[in-house]
C-alpha cells in the first residue's frame, strides 16, 4: 500500500520500512488467527509503529532526537 500525501513528522516509521511491514502484518495475522482482538492489535502495532520510527530517525539523523535538522534538546517550537 502507497500513499501520495506527506507523511506526518516522526517518529511515524516510512511506509516503506520493512519493520513497520513486520509489526502490520503480524497485527493482522494476530487478528485472523484469534490471538487477538482488533484493538489490542490495534495498540500492539502503533506502539511497536512508533519504536521503529524512533530507531529510523536515528539511524538517519545521529545528532537528532527525531528526523529533521535540529541538535537534540533543541526548541522545536
């Protein structure tokens, strides 16, 4: 699945991120197999979504606590 529209600013992994493919396709597996409901599913895959967009912001960005330009505990605002 693709999506033209702009992601949002991270820690949201990119659509292409083979974790985040991971963690989606296990939710679903977990759903049709029964081992769980849709939400805990659901918060099983944002909360390991958001983890791994963590990670690819700093694999991208050393010096930054998120994707984009500014030094860590620099005012974002």
């Amino acid at each position: 699945m693709t999506s033209d529209s702009p992601m949002p600013s991270p820690p949201f992994p990119s659509p292409d991120n083979a974790a985040l493919r991971v963690v989606v396709g296990n939710a679903i597996a977990s759903v049709r197999n029964g081992e769980a409901s849709v939400e805990e599913a659901i918060l099983h895959a944002a909360v390991h979504g958001w983890y791994e967009g963590h990670i690819q912001g700093e694999d991208e960005c050393t010096g930054c606590d998120f994707r984009g330009g500014l030094p860590k505990k620099s005012n974002r605002g």
